[in-house]
C-alpha cells in the first residue's frame, strides 16, 4: 500500500494498493507497443506532442502546484516554480530536439558517413520526491522527443503525483501507453529492470539505491543514467561580495527546505570573512517564515517526512556533540507536521557529521580555511561531486579554480541550479551520465555510425 501524507499535518491523505504482476505487465506491454510507433512519427511530430506537454502544465499548474505542496510540503510558490520551469523544459526540447538529433556528416575517406542517434526503447524512470514533477519531466521531455517510452516507477510518498504525470502525458500524447505508471515496493525493481522490455534505465536518488541500480542495471546489460547525492560545496574566498553570497547562501541551502541534491551544503568561507558570512547568513536563514506551505509567504515548509526529520537533527546533535557551533535554530519543533527550523552551525570540520555526510534539510554548514588553496582542497575532499558554488571578486581567476573542483558543474558567484540548455550530473559517488542539455537529449540513443561505400 502506497500512502499518501500531509507532512504540514501528518494526516493521511490517501492510500494506493500496489500493482499486482497482471497490472505491471500490462503496463509494460502497453509501452513497448506505444514505442514501437511513435519512434516511426517524424521527429517534427514527437516535438509537436511534447510542446503540448508544456502547455498543458501551464494550463493545470495551480493544481499541479497545490498537489505537489499537499504530498511533499514544498512552500506552494516554488511548486509554481515547478511547473513553469517544467512546462519551458518541454518547450526547449519541442523547438532544439530536431536540431540536437539531426544526422552528423563525418568526411571519411571520400565516402559518406554520419553519426545518427537512434532511440533505445523503452526506459525505466526511478524517481524522487523532492521534485515530483520537475524530475520526471526533465528526463522524459528530451528522452521522448529522441522516441523512447517511459514507465515511472515514483517515490512511495508521491502517488498522487505519479498519477498526474501519467495523466498529463496520456492527455498530451495520442500514443496510448507511451508513459506508463507502476505502483511497486522496491523490492520488485531489479524484476523491472531485468524485463527485455525495458532497454534502459535513469534513476535520481540516493547514493545506496543508485549502487544496488547500477549492479543490476549491469547484470542486464542495460544503460544506465544515475544522478545521486551531493556535498556541494559554496566556497567563499576573502575578496568576495559577503553580503550577496549570504543572501544567495540562504537561498541555495533553503529553497525547498533544504531538500535538493543540489543544495549548497558545506559553506566553505575563508577565515578572514567567516564571522561576517555566518553572521549574515543567520540573519538571512533567520527571517524565513516556517508555516504552512500553502500560506503565502511561508519560506520554509515541512521536511517530506518524519524519518527525514529525525535522520536531520540526529546529523545537528552529533556534530554539535563533535564541537560545532549552533548559531541558528537546530530544535525539534513541537506541534504537527514534520517542520525543522533553519539551523545554521559554524565552525564544522571535516570529520563532523555534517561535515562529511549529506545533510538531506535546512542545515547549513559553515567551514573555515585559511586560504583559497585549503578552500579548494577541502571542497574535493568529499566522496560526493554534483554540484558547486565559488564566490569571488576576481571573475577571471575564477575560471582556474573551477577547473580544479571536482563535481558535474561550478557556478561562479551564482547558485547551483539545472537548466534544460546544460548538461547536468556528476561524478565519483554522485553518479555518470548527462540529463539536459544535447548530452541528455543523446543519452537514451544508439549513437551509431552510418558509413556508405561506391556501388561498384
């Protein structure tokens, strides 16, 4: 049984039963058939259907908005956000997908040669909760435009959002079974994965869940795109605009309370401006408003879930334990719901517990270096490389050091985000793979050479 909770309340909103195997086999039926067509339909087509996805997000957003602050606690304006961000993904991919795909002539030896990218098949989608939409969305609207299918197999605590993705996609597309839904334990997805009639599989998730994936993705000789989880760094160097990088600080670790793989975790801050830094980015994590996420003005909602919660202040009491400093919040609040204040802690070294782990909420960690070679070092020094924030007044300089950080992208004097125009993933414990960007839209295609000899 799938159950669906108010983590504002704790109430439960509605239950799902699970699908049995007749369910899950139709479902898989229904999309090897669909794709077996529409990978035919001119790719002018396909693009046509999913600027159609676009439009209709637009048209449904406020409830697709009010659902996914009911199921996951998001601060309804950044489940707006969701949606519009999701809708422009679509229309991105509708107008550059013929474009990214076209057939590449390779001069070889007086002869014709190309490289063409030709789709997979059907891919399997294991999604998270924490962008119920948006997740699915930016894998789907470049993998379908490439004439893939999609069964989506969601987080447990989002049904009602894996129903509407469904819904909205078999509104869209008239290619009945294309986007298909399953409602199975976890336990049931190595049997998903190992189907003939899944060709590959994208899975956004934990680092755990993306190794037990990737073992039996490789067991079946499947393609796998795995984005997992972070430590991103926000280094920020002496010469630096400390208030906009606390202002921003804020932003990056807060936004949808905290829970993002690309949330800027480890505040990594040069010595000579820390105190001013961590003074302002309380100041900053302080004036957000905790409350009912469907109130306007609410900046921080609740954590998805209570064991979410309890994993997060478990993480503040060991590093405070360790020796850091809780400057802001780190208090279990009493009352309904699943809230956790915003908790800032100075003073974190690399051995604490939020020094060295993921911290999955409103949690900001300020470290301290010396210098800007010890805040480079020290950023890289992390199992994990999604993403990363640098904030410098020496823009040119800049461009070296990124070159030096280890993670899938650095955004210089900005906040980590993903946008459908670049690339977007990681490296070393945060996954392989590309979604976004021409690499996302070719990561689901047979990148094959076509060569052409003389007729005689």
């Amino acid at each position: 049984m799938l159950i669906s909770t108010n983590p504002a309340t704790g109430e439960t909103i509605a239950r799902y039963p699970l699908h049995d195997s007749t369910q899950v086999d139709a479902v898989l039926d229904a999309a090897a058939r669909a794709q077996a067509r529409w990978r035919t339909l001119p790719i002018a087509a396909r693009c046509e259907d999913m600027r159609r996805v676009g439009e209709l997000l637009r048209q449904r957003k406020a409830a697709y908005a009010r659902l996914i602050t009911l199921e996951m606690g998001k601060p309804l304006s950044e489940a707006l956000a969701e949606i519009e961000k999701s809708a422009w993904t679509c229309d991105h991919y509708a107008d550059h997908a013929a474009r990214l795909l076209a057939d590449e002539p390779v001069p070889a030896n007086g002869s014709y040669s190309a490289v063409t990218y030709d789709p997979l098949g059907v891919v399997l989608a294991i999604m998270p909760w924490n962008y119920p939409l948006w997740q699915f969305v930016r894998f789907a609207a470049p993998t379908l435009c490439a004439g893939n299918g999609a069964v989506l197999k969601h987080a447990g605590n989002v049904p009602q959002c894996a129903l509407a993705l469904e819904e909205l996609f078999r509104d869209a597309i008239d290619v009945p079974g294309l986007v298909g839904n399953v409602f199975v334990e976890p336990e049931r997805v190595a049997a998903l994965i190992d189907d003939p009639r899944i060709a590959a599989v994208t899975l956004t998730g934990s680092t755990a869940v993306g190794k037990l994936v990737a073992a039996q993705a490789g067991r079946a000789m499947k393609k796998q795109v795995l984005e997992l989880g972070g430590s991103d760094p926000f280094i920020v160097l002496a010469d630096a605009d400390v208030e906009r990088a606390a202002a921003a600080a804020a932003k990056a670790r807060f936004s949808n309370t905290g829970q993002s793989c690309i949330s800027a975790k480890r505040f990594i801050v040069d010595e000579r401006v820390a105190d001013d830094f961590s003074a302002r980015l309380c100041a900053h994590a302080g004036a957000l408003v905790m409350n009912d996420p469907l109130q306007a003005g609410t900046g921080l909602g609740p954590m998805a879930r209570a064991n979410l919660r309890t994993a997060l202040h478990d993480q503040v009491e060991r590093s405070r334990a360790q020796g850091a400093e809780l400057k802001l919040g780190g208090r279990m609040p009493d009352g309904p719901g699943f809230f956790y204040p915003a908790t800032v802690l100075d003073h974190v070294t690399p051995g604490m517990a939020a020094g060295c782990e993921e911290t999955f909420g409103p949690v900001a960690a300020v470290m301290r270096v010396r210098d800007t070679q010890a805040a480079i070092a020290l950023a890289n020094a992390t199992e994990f490389g999604l993403g990363a924030a640098l904030w410098t007044g020496d823009v040119q300089g800049a461009r070296e050091l990124a070159r030096g950080i280890e993670a899938g992208a650095v955004f210089v004097n900005g906040i980590v985000a993903s946008d459908a125009r670049l690339p977007f993933g990681g490296i070393k414990q945060s996954g392989y793979g590309r979604e976004l960007g021409a690499a996302g839209i070719r990561e689901f295609t047979n990148i094959k050479t076509y060569w052409v000899g003389p007729a005689t």
